[in-house]
C-alpha cells in the first residue's frame, strides 16, 4: 500500500503543475483509476508505447470523443478503412507537394504576421504569432478567401474547448456542436465548387484523391478539414509557443540556435519531448489487458499521460531539464513514427501532420528570429503553462531591437 494520495489530474494543483504529480503517478501509480474521469491511467514511457503500438488498444474512444463535433475522422478508423483514408490524406503533408505547393504558403503567412510587429520592439508571442499562424497557413493551403480565416480562428477555439472539455461543461459541449453545423454549412458548398473545379489548394486535392478505386465522401473531406483545425492549429501552436519558452528560459541554447539554426530541428524535438502540446490522448482496450502491474478492463478508456512518459527516469536521463544536446533524443528520426518520444503518438495514428508541424517552426522560428536579433522576455515577465490536455504557454511578452 501507498501511503501518498493518488494525485488528481482534474485538480487545480495539477493544472499549476502537472510534472510533479506525473513523477508520482509513475513511481507509485503506474495505473490508476479516475473516478471523475472514469478512466484509467497510465504514465510510463513503456506502457504507453504499449497502448500506441498494439492494435488491442483501439481509438474508438474517438467515437465519443470527436465525432459528435468533426464526424468520423481517420482517427476513429482501423485497419483497411484507416490505411486507405490515410493513404488518401498523407500525400499532401509530404515530399513535393509539402516543399512546392505548401512551403510558400508558410513563408507567406508567417511575414505577414512578422510584418505585423517587426517594427514595433514589443510582441507577445502567443496571441499574435502562434495562435493565429498554423490555424491561418491551414485556411490558406485549403484554398480558403482570406476573410474568411477570422471564422476559422473562431470554429477553431471552440472545437478545441469541446475537446479539451474533460469535467463536460455543458455550455462549451454547445459550442462545439453548434461550430459543427456552422462548418458543415460553410465547407460542404466549396466542396462542391472544387468537385466541379478543381485548383492546387489542399481542398482540391482532397476531392480528387483517389487509391484502389476509393475516394472521398464530401462528409469525409469535411471531417478531415474539421479535424484539421484541432489536430494542425492548436498543436503547432502550443508548439511554436513552447519552443520560444524553452529557449528563452534558456538563453544558451537560444544564442545556440541563433548562430546555428541548423539546430532548429533539435530544439523542436527536445520542446516536443520536454513541454509537448497534446498532454493526453486516449485508447479503449478491445479485449482485457495487463498493463502498468494491472489490468485494463475491454470497453474501458485509458488515458495516455504524453506528458509525463516523456518525462520517464526510466527511458531519459535528467529528464525535467531542457537540454536540446541531450544524447537520448534522435533529432533525426524525431519527426517520423520511428521517433522515441511520444508527442506525435507512435504506430498506426503516427501524426499525419507531424513533417508539416516542422516545417511550419522551422520556418517560423527562423522569421522570427531574424526580425528580432536580440529577442528577450518582457523585463519581470516569468512565463507560466496552461492547460490540461493540451498544454503551452499563457503569454510570452518579449522585447527586441527592431531592425533597420
Ligand atoms: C507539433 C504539432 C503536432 C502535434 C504535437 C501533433 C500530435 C498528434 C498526435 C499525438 C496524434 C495521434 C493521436 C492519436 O493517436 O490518438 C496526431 C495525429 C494526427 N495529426 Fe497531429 N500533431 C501536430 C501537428 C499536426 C499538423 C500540422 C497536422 C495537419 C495536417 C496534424 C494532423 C494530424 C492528423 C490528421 C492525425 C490523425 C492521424 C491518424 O489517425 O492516422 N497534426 N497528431
């Protein structure tokens, strides 16, 4: 028996800190039960390496996660249904089409919101910058008018509240379902234009997809492009947002990167392992299974704590510093399914975005820095997280030099 109480993840105190409760959970609560949750819990970096890999551990948890706001998505699919969709969707997020069709796209939105602030000498990075960019590069690849990106960004807080909705708010459960009816109605009529006309944006692209004689419905299209918004958006932001953290909490490393930025991808990897942006994701056993010196009951949900098995003793050394020369990260595989820290999840829901995301800080992070040479904090300002299921800075005010 353990003396300690089990920490509780729909606590104020967890939300202030969540690490030291994940130290606790993974030395005496390996797997735990939530009550208010009705979930169970794991937090070693084996176990949920488990849960992602072996197909027992299914997503249908997504049934009653996501469809209700997005519809059936590739998330909840399995199997042959799952590797068709996919293989319909990923093309897009990779090789030629990522570096011809989408890379200027990035670099486009990203001076625009550089351009916004480059001569100002102040910036508070999150609502200026991470928030608005991948959820404005996501409209623009889909080929959206520019006016309408404002809807977009709006669609895109209450799809995220819904899902990060863990003590059920009704009024934030409304939210969501009514964005869901708001985007049917505004997406579901371009569809039928690029059906009719198709261009180069990612909308068209999606309309004509096709592999062994299988294409998409305009539900699936509309799905996707919903999921989008949650699974593309608040991730890169929570991302973009943490690495500047990270690395102005540690202005080494920062002058680092500065001088080299080829060691951009490191820092990325090292913030998605340190503070990554989803801290949680689920799974529904199909049969019992032993897992954490327990069993997880078929039919059951189990929360995957991401990030505290990212934070495991057992897999990484001196796990809560950021170091991004640490030397049990591999930069190189960090971005694919081969990588081993879990933010982008691992097997066969392996992040479909997760090139895309890189290629999006990358370009970011290097505007951003050449506008501000000699970017710092706020004088005073100490950065803090927020959030449970997804996880990043509140604010991140800084100063700079503007450049002639
Ligand atoms: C740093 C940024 C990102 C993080 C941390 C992240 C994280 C994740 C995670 C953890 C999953 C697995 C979910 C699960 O297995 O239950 C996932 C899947 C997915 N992500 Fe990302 N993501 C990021 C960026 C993106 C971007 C930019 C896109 C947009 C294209 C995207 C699209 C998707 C899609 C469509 C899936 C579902 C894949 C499938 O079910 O096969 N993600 N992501």
């Amino acid at each position: 028996m353990t003396a300690t109480p089990a920490p509780d993840i729909l606590s104020p105190e967890f939300a202030a800190d969540p690490y030291s409760s994940y130290r606790a959970m993974r030395d005496d609560f390996p797997l735990l039960w939530h009550e208010g949750m009705q979930s169970w819990i794991i937090s070693r970096y084996e176990d949920l390496e488990r849960a992602f890999k072996e197909p027992v551990f299914t997503t249908d948890n997504y049934d009653w996660q996501l469809e209700p706001v997005h519809g059936r998505t590739i998330l909840q699919m399995s199997g042959r249904e799952h590797s068709v969709r996919r293989a319909l969707v990923a093309p897009a997020f990779r090789g030629n089409s990522l570096q011809d069709t989408f890379m200027p796209v990035i670099e486009r939105n990203a001076r625009l919101l550089v351009d916004g602030f480059r001569s100002r000498g102040t910036v508070d990075l999150v609502p200026e910058f991470a928030r608005r960019f991948p959820v404005t590069v996501i409209a623009d690849m889909l080929g959206l008018a520019p006016a309408d990106h404002e809807k977009f960004e709006h669609w895109y807080t209450t799809v995220i509240a819904f899902l990060g909705n863990l003590s059920q708010d009704p009024e934030v459960a409304a939210a969501g379902l009514r964005t869901r009816d708001e985007f049917a109605a505004y997406l579901l009529p371009l569809i039928a234009q690029r059906r009719e006309n198709p261009g180069t944006d990612l909308l068209s692209t999606l309309c004509v997809a096709e592999i062994d004689g299988t294409r998409m419905s305009d539900e699936d299209i509309k799905a996707f492009c919903s999921l989008l918004l949650a699974a593309g958006g608040e991730t890169t932001d929570k991302a973009i947002a943490s690495l500047f953290k990270n690395l102005l909490e540690h202005p080494e490393q920062l002058a680092a990167v500065r001088e080299d930025r080829s060691l951009l991808p490191r820092a990325f990897a090292e913030t998605l392992r340190f503070s990554p942006p989803v801290h949680m994701i689920m799974r529904q056993p199909a049969e019992d299974v032993e897992l954490g010196g327990g069993v997880v009951p078929a039919g059951s949900t189990l929360t995957c704590l991401i990030g505290a098995a990212n934070r495991d003793e057992r897999r990484y050394a001196n796990p809560d510093a950021f170091d991004l020369f640490r030397e049990d990260l591999t930069a190189k595989t960090a971005f694919s399914a081969a990588a081993d820290h879990l933010s982008f999840a691992l097997g066969r829901h392996f992040c479909v975005g997760a090139l895309l995301a890189v290629a999006e800080v990358e370009v970011g992070a290097n505007q951003l820095l050449d506008a501000m040479p000699d970017l710092a904090l706020a004088e005073g300002f100490r950065p803090s997280e927020q959030g449970v299921f997804t996880r990043g800075p509140a604010a991140l005010p800084v100063t700079f030099t503007p450049v002639a």
